[in-house]
C-alpha cells in the first residue's frame, strides 16, 4: 500500500481498524439512495455512526457535524467536511448504483467516489484525533447535504451554527493533491427575440438567427489576462430551445449558459462585458458559487507539500464556494470518476487518504 510510511504517527487509534470501519460505513452509505436533496436517511446512518463511537454530534436538515472532545475555545478550528449526496444513476450503469460490491480491492456504487471515500477518510481522521488531549487546533467534522445541487439546506444552512473556522479541509476526489484555487460556477438564462411569419415567404425576423450570434460570442470569446495564464472565464451554451412548428420562423429562441470563473474576474464585472457584447435578454439563476483561492503560503499547504502532495487549479466546483474561510479542497478518489457509470474507488485509495489526512494534521505548523 503506498502510505506516508517516512512520517511517524503519534500514537492514536488504531488504523487497521479505522480502515475496516471506514469501509463499512462507505458500504452502508452506497447501499441508501441519496439523491441530492433527499438525504435523510444518509444523514441517520452518519448521525448513528458518530454516536455508536460516543461522539455528540449536532444536526440541522440533512446536515451532521461535532466536535473533538477536548474542544478549546483559545484554539483555532479546521473544518474538516465532505458531502453525502449524490447525484442520479445514469443510465449507463452495468451494476446496481446502490449494491456496494468490492471486486479487485475496488468498492463500486454511487457516490463511492464523489465524495463516499472522501467523506469516510475525513471521518476516520476527524476519529483518529478525537480523544487527543495535546492538539494544538480543535476539529470540526461536518458531513453535509445538497452539495450537488447547490442547496440552500446544504453547508450554507449550518455557517453561522459552527463555531468559527480557521480554515477547512474540503474532501472531493482529488488523487490526495491539494487544489489551491477553484473556480466559481455562475448559470444565465438568454432569450434573444424575434418576430413571428411564415417560413415559406419573406415573413418575420427568426429568433434562432439572433440567438446563434451571440452563441457565437460565448463560443469565441476570450477575456482578456495576463500573457501566460490560464484563461480566467470560460462559458459554454449547455441548452438552446427554439420553434413551435416546422413552417413558422420563431419569435422566441431561449438557451443556457454554464459560466466558470476564477479570482481575476468578479460577477459583475462578467455580466457587465455579456451586456456589452450580446443582445439577448438574460437572467443570472440565484445561488452563484465564487472562485476559492488559498495562499502558497498557507501553513496547510507547506504541509501537504512537505508530504510530497502536489498544488493544481481545479476546473470543478464544490461546497468551497460557500466557504468564507481559506480552504484546500483534497480528498482521496479521481475527479473523473465522477458522475460517470460503475462509479468506483479503491480501497486502497481510502487507506492512503486517511494516512496522509493524518500525517498533513500532525506536520500543521499554525504559528
């Protein structure tokens, strides 16, 4: 098993055990469909499992979180979180999404790697350190909701009920390298118009026509930045509806577009170049995630990188958007596992997880 073997543990629970129970839970959590948005019944299981180890945990909606027992207020907190949601099955499954079958060292089923192998290894850690009297930082460990969706009754609902964060610790499947920066995710509706008549003669002004003008500048269209940085804003016509009957020119063409952006551009600043440049009538969806960013210098990343963990910007969004905090997204698994058929991890991914998780806590220099 590749593991931080050169860094010494301080003596805690043990891990063979910490492996198994981690295992299990991920296997209870596969087996309870958890679309986001109806997660109650992950919610109980994880509520249960805190419980079941003694530990008192807190509650609202679908949201779980406690704390390490010998909290201390003149401490600085981490917040060590994941989500329990998923999204739907599609239907390019070959196996059942909820039967947690391992085969070849690899546990399958929905949510095993977006984000049940994140969100267990952060247990496991959030276990190890549980009962430490010495720690020079307190945890807190929140098991959330609606991620997937952007949710209002996710971790934007539990912000003012946890005690204040130094930083957090996002688990999402990231090969146990540390995103540093992520981008926000933004979503506007257009509808470019027209002019109803009959398609057979020189009648009205076709919507669709107007529409694919503008699609052509969310296409093309490049911020300007820095000469050798990666482009800051990319936006993408992800869904377009247009016409009532094959001989009628439409009034009305209406299309969707994705929008991800990083620290470089504000939202204001990106909807004020789309009104500049394109004619169509368009709202922004509530619920805008912003652009994450920690410093290089961020005592959590000289420790990952002193564990030998790489720095990279995330094209994803996540549950960071939401966070006020600095924070590190980082978590066992492949971000290209996600969402996709046979959804897997390795166990082998989940046990390495937990030992660096482990080893980055005991390396933190805070002061």
């Amino acid at each position: 098993m590749n593991t931080i073997s050169k860094i010494k543990l301080t003596e805690g629970p043990d891990l063979n055990h910490l492996y198994q129970e981690s295992l299990e839970l991920l296997s209870a959590l596969i087996a309870i469909p958890s679309i986001s948005g109806d997660e109650m019944l992950t919610a109980d299981q994880i509520e249960s499992f805190l419980n079941l180890q003694g530990i008192n945990t807190f509650r609202k909606y679908n949201n779980i979180w406690c704390y390490n027992k010998h909290l201390d207020a003149s401490k600085p907190t981490i917040l060590l979180n994941s989500h329990h949601d998923t999204v739907k099955p599609n239907e390019q499954y070959t196996r059942d999404p909820f039967s947690p079958i391992i085969e070849d060292e690899k546990i399958y089923g929905l949510g095993s790697n977006d984000a049940g192998g994140p969100l267990v290894a952060l247990t496991a850690t959030f276990l190890y350190f549980y009962e430490r009297k010495d720690l020079p930082f307190n945890l807190c460990l929140a098991a959330t909701a609606e991620e997937e969706t952007s949710g209002e009754l996710g971790i934007r609902s539990i912000l003012p009920d946890i005690k204040e964060i130094s930083f957090a610790i996002v688990g999402e499947p990231t090969g146990m390298h540390m995103a540093i920066a992520e981008k926000g995710s933004m979503v506007i509706d257009c509808v470019s118009k027209g002019r109803s008549g009959h398609a057979a003669r020189e009648e009205g002004d076709n919507a669709i026509y107007h529409a694919l003008k503008d699609i052509d500048w969310f296409k093309n269209y490049l911020f300007p930045i820095m000469d050798d940085q990666p482009q800051p804003v990319k936006m993408t016509v992800t869904e377009i509806k247009a016409g009532i009957q094959h001989n009628i020119v439409p009034a009305e063409c209406s299309f969707t577009v994705d929008i991800r952006f990083d620290h470089n551009y504000t939202e204001r600043e990106i909807m004020n170049t789309i009104i500049n440049h394109t004619s169509c009538h368009f709202t922004l969806r509530p619920n805008v995630l912003k652009p994450s960013f920690i410093d290089m210098l961020h005592p959590v990343v000289i420790s990952g990188l002193s564990l030998g963990r790489k720095t990279y910007l995330s094209p994803t969004s996540s549950d960071q958007g939401w966070l006020d905090m600095p924070s590190v997204k980082m978590g066992p698994g492949n971000s290209a596992r996600s969402h996709t058929a046979d959804e897997f991890i390795g166990i082998e991914e989940i046990e390495e997880g937990i030992d660096i998780y482990i080893s980055l806590l005991e390396t933190l220099k805070l002061s």
